[in-house]
C-alpha cells in the first residue's frame, strides 16, 4: 500500500478546515461532517481552535483512496502561525493549496504558494466555496496563473457560479477545448509533446496526456485546478481522485539508516511528552535505541503509526510514514530522529520571532506554575523563547504577533488553569561589539577598577582561577566565534580530562556570558579567544571558570563598547501599480528602503527594507492602500544599528560589572 502525506493549507477563511472533513467523511474514514463554527471537527482537537474557529496546532488524521493511504495534515491559516506551518511543509509529500472562489488570491495564499514550491512539494489547487455570492472562479484562475504561478491546469468547468445550483463538472476525454489547453500547459516544459502537438494534435491521445500531466505535477511544474463547495461536498470526489491519479506515495528505504523528523509535540494528561515523526529513512520499532536531535539516545516505548480506519493498528513506523512516539525523553520540535533528513539544513526560512512581551500571573503565587507552562508550551513551539529574569521576578515569551499572544495567554487559562496577562510587545533587538576589547582576572590579585563607583578602588578576583580574553568584532551574521589559544599546561585537565572537552565547556560559557550585553540585549557578531587561564590544583573547580568568565566577558565587553542593532526585514510587495506611489510613500514614512521596483501587467513589485518594528503597521494599512489586493512576504533581513538613544532591556540578573551586587546574586542562587 503506498502512503501520501499530505498537507492542507490556506488564508485564514478560506475553508481549509471545511475541506479537511469533508474529504475524511467522503473517504469514509468518518461518519458525520463536523462542523468549524460548532467546533465538531475532527482535525482542531484543541478546545480553544474549536472556540475561536481557527487552526492553532498542525494535526493529522487517516484515510484511505484505493490503494492510496493518506495521512492529511491540517496546518495553520493565520500569519501568526506560519513556523507552525514552515514545520509541517518539510514533511509533506504533496499539498492542497484552498482558495475561495470569492476573494481569490490573498497575501497568505502566495506566502503559502512559495514556501511550497521553494520545498518542491507537489500542490493541487482547490477553488472553494464556489457556491457562495461573488464568487468566479475564471476570475480566480486569472489570479492564480498573474500572482502564483502560470502552470494552472483547470480539470473541469463551474456551472451557475455564486449559487445554490453551483456544480463542479470535470474534464473528460471529449472535452476538446480542455485537451488542447492541456497540451499548450504540458508542452511549455516538455519538447517531445510540443512536437507531437505540432505535427499532429491529435497524435496525443488524452490518457498520455493525463500521464504526463501527473509527471509534471509531481515535480512541480504544473498545478492542477479543482473547483467545488467543502460545505456542500461539491467537488470533492473530483479532488479525491485527483490526489490518487496526480500525486505520488511518499519514497524511502526501509532498510537505511534510521533518518525522520519530529513536527509535533503534545503532552498527555500525566505530562509525558508524544512526538509526532515522520520517518524518511529505515524502519523504527519500539525499544529500540535511536539518537534524537543528534544528541543522547532515547529507546521508543510505544509507537502508533497513522493508518487509515480499519486499517490494522502498528506500532512499527518505516520510511513514508507518520506515527505517534512516546518515549524518547526531552525530545524538542524540529529534532532528527537518527541522522538528519536531506537537505534539512536549508529548510528553515521565516525567521525568528523578532517581538516580545512580559508575561505575568495575574495571581502571584502561580507565578511558578507559570514559567513552568510556559516551558510546555514552548516545547510545542521552540521559537518561543521563554527568559526568566529572577532578579525581577519576570518572564519574557517570544512572538510572532498580537494573535499569538491572545492565544498563548487562552491556552495559559484552559489547559493549565493560569490567568495571563502581557505587558506591551516590544521589538527583540541585539549588540554588537564596537572595537576590541581586553580582560583578564588573576588569581587571587587585585586589579584596579576602571569604572569609578562601581567598586572599590582595588577588586579582588574572587574565584580560584585565572582567565583572559579578547573580544572583538566579527562580519555581521556571522554569530560567536570561541577559539583558545593558550598552552596545554595552563589547562587543567584534572577537571576537563582533555583540551576538547575544555574548549567545548568554555565555549559554553562565553555564550551564556554574552546573552545579555551592555544594553541587556544578546550579543553577537563576535570574536572571542581565550589568550589565558590558570588554576590551582585541587582547590579550583568548573564553577570557578563558569563564573569567572561572566566576570571578564563583562569587562571585556564594556572596553569593547557595543552598537545596539534593531532587526529588519526585508519585504517583497506585490500590489497594483496604481497604488504603488501611496504604498511606497507610506514606506518612505515609516523608514523603509526601496532596493527594488519592477512593473508588468498592471502589478508593481517592491522590494525593500524596513525596521520589524513598522512592519506591523505596514500591514495593517496595506489592505485600504492597495484595494485589498496588496501581498506582502517578509523575510529576515538583518540588523543595523541605531544611532542615538538605543533601547535597553531589563538584565535577568545584576550585571557582572556591578560586582558586589552580582556576587551577592550568585551566593543567593548557590
């Protein structure tokens, strides 16, 4: 039996959770269509996606065309939620890409579009909700073919559009008009059918070119139009035999080295975590011993593999397919399971959330309770970055945006009994050393304090160690750099046992020491060498290293000085050229920069730069500037820094610099 995994994806509305049941009721593999808006459906199994009527978590759910096992996901609309989508994309074998028949093409459905065919994921088009007013679906084609992609292929007609009557009627062989079009499309990437269509057209019987239209669709060269009505089940037959004629089984060999990808996690109601794995490689059955995000070994204790209903249940996964996976200890979204999939360095693309808020208990004492849901839900989703400030008794949580951030805070309230509350989102920025800058601690010595009123003339090192290094500035984007350049006897290899693993633990602690700057923000872009160190046999321990690096990190960083940088993205518009110069002056006003302007066929394509900070606001006027037709897509475009009155952040603890208050910090945390 071959197994399709296959995603569903869509703007926000469009219908994509509608075309989710009713594909698994039309399957059979259920008895009754559930419904979004009273929350019966089978693929929001969260409480709060039932409420609010929207996908939040990706889910998967069974069932079977022919020979064809399909394991369908159902992914997030909302722009808030694209790196829960970006996830799901590595791991699909083909997609359903839902557009309504009214508003057409939406600034998430190209969003969508591309991130599909820059994955090379096989895509039919559904063109829904063909029975409602205004909709036209030779409308939508148009958009389609002008914003998307040129290689849309109708497979059938719409009678009485916009309609109760509406009727989706597929092509057939005597569909003359069809087949010619058919042959046009195939033959823009195929010599042998422009010269068969040259010579005679009619040497090319509709079968033939059926087969090819699935050869180009899988390697995505074309994409197969559908027309129809979720609600009403309109179509959706057609869809179905299509999935099965046009879109391959997922490839793999069962015999390889284990090689998979976890995209989900979930949590039971004991608390222990459920990975959801789609494996790409080899065969993994319970007990076995597997390396998990390239790190320690885990052994599966139960595995549930999706299978269609009827199907028999079991518990051994092999290459194509998606399970359930308990078992595999303090397993992370995004971890290989055994070695990494191929090419699953490239596929991460949206960048990380550069926006963040405080988050607080509305009643104190479930402050704990909260850091320690928080770090649930952040298992869920790793780009919620959950920090702790302990000296203020804070916690900070990453965002995408203001929706993300009502959902947390309902999913705080529902799932762990914790009312939430935000303070205002602020911009994530980071900094960068301004020159070189030196430090060093000896022993037991007294070294003068440069920094009047912060210490006492003379400070006294007060750990059982020595260290000295150089901080210094490094190409932008290229991240911390750790390197040690001392002798080998300077080393103590009591505590490390060698070199590497001494280098390695360093390494670690310089990077925690630049997690929070001059200004509080994460430093980056650096160079550090450590030029020196020094111990004292047996008395110095892990610790004292651990700690003495904050300390001569700081001050090294403070002789450095630092740029604090905000984040930008870089846009890429596409709206209608006559509203171009409103958009590019609205662009202009919020301190954007134009890299790029390209027109064609009444559409204006913008590149540009823009703080994160303004994106939002471009957003939300876009729609009334560009007639609702405006796409935006964003990617992360870098730092610059900012010139006068940089923004600072709250520290999590006293700064090293302001020793006597760090180091009585250090002895309350022990």
């Amino acid at each position: 039996m071959r197994t399709l995994n296959l995603g569903i994806l869509a703007h926000v509305d469009a219908g994509k959770t509608t075309l989710s049941e009713r594909l698994l009721y039309t399957a059979g593999a259920i008895d009754d269509v559930g419904s979004v808006d009273a929350g019966t459906t089978q693929t929001d199994s969260l409480e709060l996606e039932r409420e609010r009527g929207i996908t939040i978590r990706s889910a998967v759910a069974s069932f079977l065309v022919g020979d064809l096992a399909v394991n369908l996901v159902d992914t997030p609309g909302h722009p808030d939620f694209i790196a829960e989508v970006e996830r799901v994309l590595g791991v699909l074998d083909g997609a359903i890409l839902v557009v309504s028949a009214v508003e057409g093409v939406q600034p998430q459905t190209a969003l969508l579009f591309r991130a599909l065919q820059r994955l090379h994921v096989p895509t039919l088009v559904f063109v829904n909700k063909i029975d409602r007013a205004g909709a036209d679906p030779e409308r939508v084609v148009g958009e389609l073919r002008r914003r998307l992609a040129p290689g849309m292929v109708p497979m059938g007609t719409v009678r009485d559009a916009g309609s109760r009557a509406a009727a989706a009627e597929p092509s057939t062989a005597a569909d003359d008009a069809h087949g010619t079009a058919l042959t046009e499309t195939l033959a823009e990437h195929d010599e042998a059918i422009l010269h068969s269509y040259v010579g005679d057209e009619a040497a090319l019987p509709f079968e033939a070119l059926r087969q090819q239209l699935a050869i180009q669709t899988r390697r995505g060269l074309v994409h197969p139009v559908f027309y129809g009505s979720a609600a009403r089940g309109t179509g959706v037959d057609a869809l179905l035999a299509g999935v099965d004629e046009l879109l391959a089984g997922s490839t793999g060999d069962p015999d390889a080295p284990l090689s998979g990808r976890v995209f989900k996690i979930e949590r039971t109601a004991s608390g222990e975590r459920v990975a959801y794995v789609r494996l790409f490689a080899g065969t993994l059955r319970p007990r076995q011993r597997v390396q998990v995000g390239g790190g320690e070994e885990a052994k599966p204790t139960s595995i549930r593999v999706f299978a269609p209903t009827g199907a028999p249940r079991r518990d051994v996964l092999t290459a194509g397919e998606m399970a359930t996976v308990r078992g595999l200890g303090a397993v992370r979204v995004g971890d290989a399971i055994g070695e990494p999939p191929p090419g699953a360095e490239a596929s991460p693309r949206f960048p990380r959330p550069a926006l963040e808020a405080v988050v607080f208990a509305v009643r104190p004492e479930e402050q704990g309770s909260l850091r320690a849901a928080l770090n649930q839900l952040a298992e869920q989703d790793p780009l919620i970055d959950v920090r702790q400030d302990d000296h203020r008794h804070e916690i900070s949580v990453s965002l995408y945006g203001e929706v993300q951030k009502e959902v947390i805070g309902a999913t705080l309230e529902r799932d762990f009994g914790i009312a939430a509350d935000f303070r205002e989102t602020t911009t994530v920025c980071i900094e960068r050393p301004a020159r070189i800058g030196e430090a060093d601690e000896i022993i037991h010595a007294k070294t003068k304090s440069n920094v009047t009123g912060r210490s006492s003339p003379f400070s006294t090192n007060p750990f059982i160690a020595t260290l000295a290094l150089r901080i210094e500035p490094a190409p932008a984007g290229s991240g911390i750099e750790v390197r040690t350049d001392v002798e080998i006897k300077l080393v103590p290899l009591y505590l490390f046992h060698t070199v590497e693993t001494f280098q390695q633990q360093v390494d670690g602690y310089v990077r925690e020491a630049l997690a929070e700057g001059l200004a509080g923000w994460p430093v980056t872009d650096c160079r550090v060498t450590i030029t020196d160190c020094g111990y004292r046999s047996p008395e110095t321990s892990a610790a004292d290293y651990r700690r003495l690096t904050q300390l001569v990190v700081a001050t090294a960083l403070e002789r450095a000085g630092t740029w604090v940088c905000e984040p930008l993205a870089d846009l890429s518009l596409e709206l209608p050229s006559s509203t171009a110069q409103a958009v590019l002056a609205v662009l202009g006003r919020l301190g954007g920069r134009v890299t790029g302007q390209f027109s064609a066929n009444g559409l204006s394509r913008v590149s540009a730069v823009l703080p994160v900070a303004r994106v939002r606001v471009l957003q939300r006027q876009l729609p009334g500037l560009s007639m609702g037709e405006g796409i935006l897509e964003t990617r992360f475009g870098g730092y610059q820094p900012i010139g006068e009155h940089p923004p600072t952040r709250p520290r999590s603890s006293p700064s090293p610099l302001e020793r006597d208050a760090w180091l009585a910090s250090l002895t309350k945390r022990g």
